[in-house]
C-alpha cells in the first residue's frame, strides 16, 4: 500500500488549492523582499557573504510563508514527498550529465560549454562553487523562493496557471542583473548576440526568456513530484554540472593549445637547427673549395 502511494505521488499533481479572499500585501513584501536580495547579491555583497545572504533569506523568505498561512506540503516541503522529490531529482541529475557528456563531445557544441570567468579558478575553487556555493546558495535562494513560497502563496490567490505563470516570470527577471555582460564571458552567447550595448540588452533579454521557460519547468518538476528537491537537482545539475563541465573543457582546450605551441616551437627550433647545419656544412664546402685552388 506504501509502495503504490509512493508511485501515484510521483505523477499526480500536488499543489495548494485556490482560496478565495486572501491579502495580496504578502506577496508583494515576499517580491520586495527578493528584490533587496537580487540587488545585495549582485551589487552591494562581496562574493564572500554570498552563503550567508542566501541562506538568510531562504530563511526569512519560509516564514513570510509559514506567515500567510501555507504548510510545508503547500510549499514542496513537506515528509510525504521526499522519496518522489529525490527520485526525479536523480533522474534529472542523470538526464543532465547525459546531455552535458554528449554536447562536450562535439566541436560545435563544445563552445556553448566555454565561459572565460571559469578559466582563471582552480580546481578546489570550481569543487567549491560546484559543490557548496550553487547547491546551498543559487539553488537553495531561487527554489525556496521561486518554487516554495511565491508558487504556493500565488496559487492559493490566483489559481494553478496563473502560479506557475506569474512564478515563472518572476524568475525570468530575478536574472536580469546577473546576466549583464555575460555575452563579454561566455564566447557562443556572443556571437549570437553581438558585441556592446545592444548585445548586452539581447544577452539580458534571452537570458530572461530561457529562465522564465526554465522556471515553467522547474514548476512542473516540482508539481508531478510534489517536492522542490526534484527542481532542485535540475538547477543544481544544470548550473553546477555546466561550471564543472565548462572548467574542465577550457583546460583541456588549454592544454591542447600549449601543446600545439610547444610542437610549433620544436618545429621551428628543429628548423634553425637545419638551417645552422646547413649553413655550416656550405662553409665548410667553400673553405675546403678555397684550399684547394
């Protein structure tokens, strides 16, 4: 009996239902809320209180939500849906390496993976963004936020569609200042968008459009499963994998490209070195030539 409501929890949709007459003020400081955090986290913070800013205000932003009256199964968080949580997690984890391993293979897709601000970090500071800094940062910040109280508490007001809609966009915009002058870091983005200004306004907008699908996503995720864990490994797999991925392929592109110098500069030494015996050997020629006449 465990077994099949474990099985039917993975499919049904699981969300708060709509209840008429609620105050709309919460969301609105929920909103404000994640607007402070957007603009101290990208502008004001040093990258080094980075943890601490989105920890706290995971924090703060559950009991806004606890607040307005949504339980933890409203919020993706409650004990029944661990198991379908982590379950799709995986299987997005899995789906996620897949598609990284096979898009890293091929020379023109290889270049999507490419983003110059991984090139300078070592390996125990990739391991530590990978490992620590996206799961306990970005994705714990965005998916409370994103998945848990705003989903909860705008589909119990507006309705289920309207939820994932409004969430959705939300999360689009959450992104606008990250996302300017990525096209200057990451080399494929650029040459789709172009350089300056008006690259940097379609960088901005594209990033917005593929992280408001990206969110329409995740809520589904996190409606077939019940539980933010599964939307959770899909952005944790889809960012900290791509820094994992991107690091790794621009050393070996930089290894490749130390190597190719190394050869070119045997060739040419190995060229000197003729040329020098050659021009010894003709000397050598013209003396004996010279002795003999």
């Amino acid at each position: 009996m465990a077994t099949d409501l474990h099985w039917r929890a993975m499919f049904d949709l699981v969300y708060p239902e709509q209840q008429a007459g609620l105050a709309w003020w919460p969301v609105a400081v929920v909103i404000l809320t994640l607007l402070v955090l957007n603009v101290v986290n990208n502008r004001v913070a040093p990258q080094t209180h980075y943890l601490l800013w989105s920890f706290g205000g995971s924090v703060g932003l559950l009991a806004l939500g606890l607040l307005d009256g949504n339980t933890w199964t409203d919020m993706g968080l409650g004990w029944a849906y661990l198991l379908p949580g982590l379950a799709w997690g995986a299987v997005c984890i899995g789906g996620v390496t897949a598609v990284y391993l096979v898009g890293s293979a091929f020379k023109r897709t290889r270049a999507a993976f490419h983003d110059d601000r991984m090139s300078d970090l070592t390996g125990t500071r990739v391991m530590f963004q990978a490992l620590v800094e996206v799961p306990f940062g970005t994705v714990l910040l965005e998916e409370i936020a994103f998945r848990a109280v705003l989903f909860s508490m705008l589909t119990r007001r507006c309705g289920l569609v309207w939820g994932v809609v409004i969430s959705s966009v939300l999360f689009g915009l959450w992104h606008v200042l990250p996302s300017i002058g990525t096209h200057e870091q990451n080399p494929a983005l650029g040459s789709v968008v172009g350089e300056g200004r008006r690259g940097n306004i379609l960088a901005v907008a594209l990033s917005v459009v593929t992280t408001t699908v990206a969110g329409v996503l995740f809520a589904g995720l996190r409606l077939v499963s019940g539980s933010v864990l599964a939307p959770m490994g899909l952005h944790w797999a889809t960012n900290g994998l791509g820094y994992a991925f991107s690091w790794l392929l621009i050393r070996a592109r930089d290894r490749r490209r130390a190597a190719h110098r190394r050869d070119v500069r045997a060739r040419l030494d190995e060229r000197r070195r003729q040329e020098r015996e050659q021009g010894d050997e003709r000397r050598r020629q013209e003396r004996e030539s010279g002795g003999v006449e």
